[in-house]
C-alpha cells in the first residue's frame, strides 16, 4: 500500500467515508489549490509599493500562516520585528491588504495555480452523486471567486450548496465559527459530513464544530500534526476511482 495512507486505512475505506458523507465541506487555500505562494508573492509586491522593506521569505510566511488571515498576518508580523513599535494603523493595514488581494486576483487570473491533483476528479465524481459540496475557509469571498472563476468556470457558485468566508464570521480557524456556519446553511449533522482539509488550523476549526476530517498535505503545512484526522494523504490523487453510487439518504 502507499505510504500516502496514515492510520493503516485502505483506500476503499476512505472512498467509503467520502461517498457515505452526506456532504463535503471543502477549505480553499492549499486544499484545493497551492494558492500560498501566490499569496506570498502578492503580500510581498504590496509592501515594496507601499515603500516598507518587508520580505517575507517561505520559512517566515510558513510562521505567519498559523496566524488565520492576512490583515491578521500583516499585524502579527508588524508587531514582532524586534521590539520596534508597530508602523502601521489598522486602517493602513485594511488599505495595504486591499491591495494585495487585488495582486493576488492579478496572479491567478493569469491561470497560475490549477487546482490540486486529484481535486477536480472529486469534485466531479460528488455531483455525478448528488453529493452536496460546500466551502468552509479563512480566505475571503473576493479570492474564492477568482480561483474558481478560472478552475471551474464564471458559474462556479453552482456547484456548492454552502459557502462560508473568513469575512462572514468573527473568529477565523482554528475556531469553528466557519464550519458551524456552514453545516447552518446545509441545515445538516456535523457527523453526516467530511470535511478536507490541509493544516492542523484548519483540522482543529472542523473538528471543533465535530464535523470528521480528511487531510491532504500541502507544501506548507506537510508537517502539521494530524493525529485528529480520521485519513490523511499526499493528494487526492489516489481517491479518484470513488464509485459514482451516492450515500445513502
């Protein structure tokens, strides 16, 4: 068997959690696509514009993103540099991270950042079943919007039953709010879902609103510990060959 499966689950078992769901419930950044660097990228062009000479290098972003969010990142960030008082207000902030999450739009509508291997098969293989998908994430409905216009088509919305944004609810993963948000709007049990996930945050935010987690690693949460997660996988590659009978109503 792969060393890509945790816990001694076989592959059939794991398809089985997938098609038993009554619904999958999806985090974005680094589940469906590996939008990090682009972020990083975007979050670095802004600061050079805005004349500040911050750099932030992977070792440093990889730190920052345990911090949920990016006006949240920019402030962790301005507060930590070496006992130096803060340069920033919160509305500079607000106006800096604007314009990052216009750079960021900019990179991936140039078609940069394809969904992960295995992703679009599942997602495929989940409407085929009648399966509903929902989103669950940190990010805002802005970036949401630009990387699935390009992976999936201007009529993306179409094919979630919920989405929930970082910008709907008060606290950001590791808390619950976002998923509790969503299993509200699917108007389900958490235990009839599975959510996918690629970080320990985001495992905690899912499992805290009691809802099970699958895990697919990405470049910069790869060593999180997800002992909390019922499966855990490279990519979603291997899952692909999910039989197309629905769950069970």
């Amino acid at each position: 068997m792969s060393e890509m499966i945790a816990a001694n689950l076989p592959l059939d078992r794991i398809r089985a959690l997938i098609v038993q769901a009554r619904a999958l419930i999806l985090d974005v950044d680094g589940t469906l696509a590996e939008t990090e660097e682009a972020h990083r990228q975007a979050f670095n062009t802004a600061f050079a514009g805005a004349g500040l000479d911050w750099r932030w290098d992977r070792a440093v972003y990889k730190e920052l993103l345990r911090v949920a969010g990016g006006k949240e990142r920019i402030r962790a960030f301005d507060n930590s540099r070496d006992g130096q008082p803060p340069l920033l207000s919160d509305s500079e902030i607000a106006e800096l991270h604007q314009i990052k999450t216009r750079l960021y739009a900019e990179l991936i509508a140039k078609g940069g950042c394809p969904l992960r291997p295995g992703v679009r098969a599942l997602l495929d293989a989940a409407r085929q079943r009648g399966q509903q998908l929902a989103i669950a994430t940190t990010t805002s409905y802005p970036n949401i919007d630009v990387l699935l216009s390009v992976s999936l088509g201007k009529n993306w919305e179409q094919w979630f039953a919920a989405i929930a944004a970082g910008d709907e609810v008060t606290r950001k993963k590791p808390a619950p709010d976002v998923y509790i948000q969503v299993l509200s709007k699917l108007n389900l049990p958490a235990r009839q879902c599975l959510a996918v996930e690629d970080s320990g945050i985001g495992l905690a935010a899912a499992t805290g609103a009691g809802i099970p987690v699958l895990i697919s690693r990405s470049a910069y949460f790869s060593d999180d510990d997800f002992s909390g997660a019922v499966c855990t996988v490279d990519d979603l590659t291997e899952l692909t060959g999910i039989p197309e009978n629905g769950p069970e109503a």
